[in-house]
C-alpha cells in the first residue's frame, strides 16, 4: 500500500511540475524571456528559485551525510551560506549585477563580464569553463537524488537515474528559466515543509533537543581509530586545529562552498531577473530563512544519525552505513521516520534536486548557446543561438547523467564523499576563476580588461593544477600524478616505503583546497596586470556605472 502511494504521489507531482514547466514555455516569447524571465521576477519567486537553486540534494544528503563523518562543525557553513550567499550575495553583488546588467543589456553571466570588460574571449572562456566543469556539480546533484530514489522505491539506482533526468530535461528545453524559475518556487515550498518537520521528528525521536545533544557528545568514545589519526574530537567539537580533517572541512567544505557562492553563474542569473534592487532588498529574509532551514537543519540531523544509529544498532552512522556516506540521510529516513514522512522526504530531495539540476543545465545551455554561438563565435543564422542552447541543454544532461552512472560505479562503494565533493570542488573553482574580476567588474573602474583575463587563466589554472597534483583526494582519484611522479599526491612523501604528509608549520599541503591557493593568486595577478595595462574608455565606464 505505501508503494501505490508512493507511486501516486509521484505522479501527481511530476504532472505539477510539467504543468508548470508549460506555463514557463506558454509565458516565454523572447530570448529575454528564455534566458532572464523578461526581467519581471516577483522577489518571493526569485528568492526561493535562488535558495532552491543554491540547496541541493548536495547539501540534503551529501552534506548531510558529510556532517554523519565532521559532526556540528559544518554548522559554520550555514554561517557562511547565510552571510555571503544571501546577505552579500543580495545587497552587494545583486543590486550592482541587475544594475550593469540592464545597462549593458546582459543575459548571461559570462555576457555580463564579456560586455562589462569588452572581450568576446572573456566571454567566451567563461562560457566554456562553465560548460565543461558544471557537469561535474549537475552529476554530484543527480547521484544524491537517484540514490534516494533508489532506496526508497526499491528500484535499480540506473533506472532512478534515467527517469529523472528526462523529466528535467523536457521543462527545461520547453520552458527556458521562467519553466525553472515557476517549478523552483514549487519545489522550494515542498523543501521548506520537508525540512521542518525533518527537524522537528529527529528532536522527538531522540527525546528532544538538549538530550539529543548530550547523548551525540557522550559520542566522542566511539569515534573510529582512522577519524581519530584524522583529528576527529568528536561530533560537537571541531577536529583538533591543523589536522587534515581540519583542513577538509574548513578549507573545503565551508570556504570552498561558502564563499564559492558568490560566483556561481547559475546563481548570479537570478539577480538579473528582478525588475529593480528593491525586489532583491525584499528577497533577503526569505532567502536568509531558507537557506537556515535548508543547511542547518542537514547539517544537525546529519550529525545527530550517529546517536540514532548508535542506540538502534549499536553503532555509529559510518558503521551503518557501511561507508557510503550519501546513504547515511536515506537510511536514517527510512529506518527511523514514519512512513507517511519517507513521502513527504522523498519530494523534498525530488524537489531538492529539480531545481538545481534544471538551473544548472539552463546555465550549461546559454554558455553554449548565447554565449559561444552566438555571441563568442558571432552566428549570423536567425534563431541560431536559441536552437544551439537547447544543444547545449541536451548535451549538458547527457554529460551529466554519463557522470553521475560513472562516478557512482567507480566511488560508489569506497566511501568516497562524490555528491559533497563534487559541490565543493566546482564552488571552489568558480571562485578562483570568476570572484576576483566579477568583483572588480562590480565596484572597480581601475581593473583591465587584461587584468581581468589574466586573472581568470590564473585562477582557473591554479586550481586544476592543485586539484591533478597535490589536493589529495582528487589527485588520488585522477591518477596523473601517480602517473608522473609515482606517488598520488605531492604532499606526500615515501620515507621507507611509507607514506609521510608533507607539512609546512600548520599547513598539510595535501589538504589544502585550491581555493585557498588559487583564489589569492587569482585576485593578485588581476590587480597587478591591471596596474599595468591600458585602462576602459571613460565612456564606457560611465554606461557601466551609470
């Protein structure tokens, strides 16, 4: 009976989400429709697309998850999410972005910097950054959500993740973001529902809110030997300071996401589909509860599965989860809530994992499309540029659903953290790419367009290099540099056969994310390139700024 259920609901759901993905596409007539909703967004639909754009089945179950291994210490992520991805985001970068945006006549974010800049390479470079590498994020977003699936409908995770990728794709190409936008506010109410009452059970299910936090700090003696050599303190502490655990979570984890946020491009869209900055103003309370609700209650029901699993079977959330720690959140729903939630859960993470995919596969469409075709390349065909981002909406959930089949085969059962990783790593790499010139394109007359580039290359460059060589999980995972160097990361040495983590005072080179190598040397080399070179016409300046 809880299957037929299931099933109704389902249907009933995705027949919603269609009906809206046709009213996107009855209400869309011009490119300005289909890339920025005509630039007349009500703020309540635009905040919510943004939150549901921004939370993810990543941070539902793979953070969630992530937060079952690091405990309460990804609570700063929430912190950050909130300062820099809504307050920031909202009042500095948003007003400024629609502002240049609607002067410069932009639709895209790498329109927005090619025109603000004056460089058909910029934007075309930005564009193809965004196409090769969101991918990688689209995946980590469709593994989390066909896991749940899976797990709850009891069906083969290759079938879970078929189905809901055609469904996305669909509404996506017939309705543009208006279709996104109008699904993200459905799908965003049905999260801030889902997640309220997650918390609320978790704290009745544990005997309320201060025994359940005793009991996951009485905890700390259960930590497993291998957390403990990481620097693992226990679930409501941070791992000891300098530690690779250490490094991992706040290097990665929160920075990489945290600050990541402010130069995300599927993200940086939404500003631009407001009639005027008041609209943003309105939209920061909402966004701001959102995004609490959405990270801070994964994050503490992820943290507070180790006492459930722990008083039920005797042991924590890793050991039951036999080292997958995407499976952590989906195991705990469906062993520890009742029924009628696992329903209401799994159109939370449904809802969790439209919205974002279908913004990133819109966003993977116009770089192709707008961006490359017909603004980089110059097409003269009519209609040329929309035909090629609709390519670009089927070759980005191609790409991504190859991905998500291929990471889960090859990571899936090794413990591998792909959906929380996957996020980190590509916030981390747009903000060593785009944050510095995206920045300077905002509030500095004095950055070149040379600066900007330069810049850029830096960043992008840097990242990728730390990535391939030295940040360890990704190095490990890759292989070249075991291939070249015989060992799988340059923060590691053999001594005697045996592996010794190079450091340098607090530094574990081997942990530290790229963004903080990457980011520094991008913001240094646009200043200073800049210094140097010729500077914008005034005039041009004075249409940017107004």
């Amino acid at each position: 009976m809880d299957s037929l259920w299931m099933t109704i609901t389902v249907i009933v759901y995705l027949f919603a989400v269609g009906y809206l993905g046709y009213r996107g596409y009855r209400a869309t007539h011009s490119a300005t429709d289909y890339l920025i909703a005509g630039r007349k967004t009500h703020p309540y639909v635009m905040a919510i697309s943004y939150g549901a754009t921004f939370i993810s089945t990543s941070a539902i179950v793979g953070f969630g998850g992530a937060a079952g291994v690091f405990g309460m210490g990804l609570l700063w992520l929430t912190v950050l999410n909130i300062f820099f991805g809504i307050f920031i985001a909202f009042v500095l970068f948003g007003g400024r972005t629609r502002s240049i945006g609607l002067r410069l006549d932009a639709h895209t974010f790498p329109e927005l910097l090619g025109r603000r800049f004056k460089s058909r390479f910029l934007q075309g470079s930005s564009a193809l950054i965004i196409f090769l590498f969101m991918p990688l994020y689209a995946s980590a977003v469709l593994i989390g959500a066909a896991k749940f699936i899976a797990e709850q409908l009891g069906i083969p995770y290759e079938a879970a993740l078929f189905v809901f990728s055609v469904v996305v794709a669909l509404y996506v190409i017939m309705g543009g973001i208006k279709g996104v936008m109008y699904t993200d506010a459905l799908q965003g109410t049905i999260m801030l529902v889902g997640m309220i009452a997650l918390i609320a059970l978790t704290y009745h299910s544990l005997g309320g809110i201060a025994p359940a936090h005793e009991a996951l700090t009485r905890l700390v003696e259960q930590v497993p030997d291998k957390l403990k050599a990481g620097g693992h303190l226990g679930w409501t502490s941070m791992p000891k300071f300098g530690s690779p655990l250490w490094w991992t979570l706040v290097s990665t984890i929160v920075m990489g996401v945290g600050v990541g946020v402010l130069a995300q491009p599927q993200l940086a869209v939404r500003y631009m589909t407001v009639k005027s900055g008041r609209e943003l103003n309105r939209a920061v309370p909402i966004g701001g509860v959102f995004i609490l609700m959405m990270t801070g209650v994964a994050f503490v029901v992820g943290a507070l599965t180790n006492v459930y699993f722990f008083n039920s079977v005797g042991k924590i959330a890793i050991g039951a989860a036999a080292g997958d720690v995407e499976k952590i959140i989906p195991m705990y729903i469906k062993g520890a809530m009742p029924a009628w939630f696992g329903l209401l859960f799994m159109l939370t993470l449904l809802s969790a994992a439209m919205s974002t995919v279908s913004s990133q596969i819109h966003v993977m469409g116009t770089s192709l499309g707008r961006d490359l075709v017909e603004q980089a390349f110059r097409a003269k065909k009519a209609g040329s540029g929309m035909l090629a981002t609709r390519l670009g909406v089927l070759i980005g959930i191609l790409v991504s659903v190859y991905l998500g089949y291929e990471l889960e085969k090859r990571f899936g059962k090794t413990g591998t953290e792909i959906v929380a990783r996957g996020t980190a790593v590509f916030f981390g790499l747009c903000a060593c790419a785009f944050l510095p010139m995206y920045a300077g394109a905002l509030w500095s007359r004095a950055i070149t367009r040379a600066g900007a580039i330069a810049g850029m290359l830096t960043g992008a460059c840097s990242s990728m290099l730390w990535m391939l060589f030295v940040h360890e999980k990704e190095s490990t995972a890759l292989l070249l540099c075991k291939t070249l160097f015989g060992v799988r990361s340059l923060g590691i040495k053999l001594v005697e056969g045996k592996e010794v983590f190079v450091h340098a005072g607090p530094m574990v080179w081997a942990f530290v994310d790229p963004l903080v190598i990457g980011l520094p040397l991008a913001m240094l080399v646009t200043v200073l390139v800049s210094m140097f070179t010729r500077k914008l016409s005034e005039d041009h300046l004075k249409r940017c700024f107004g």
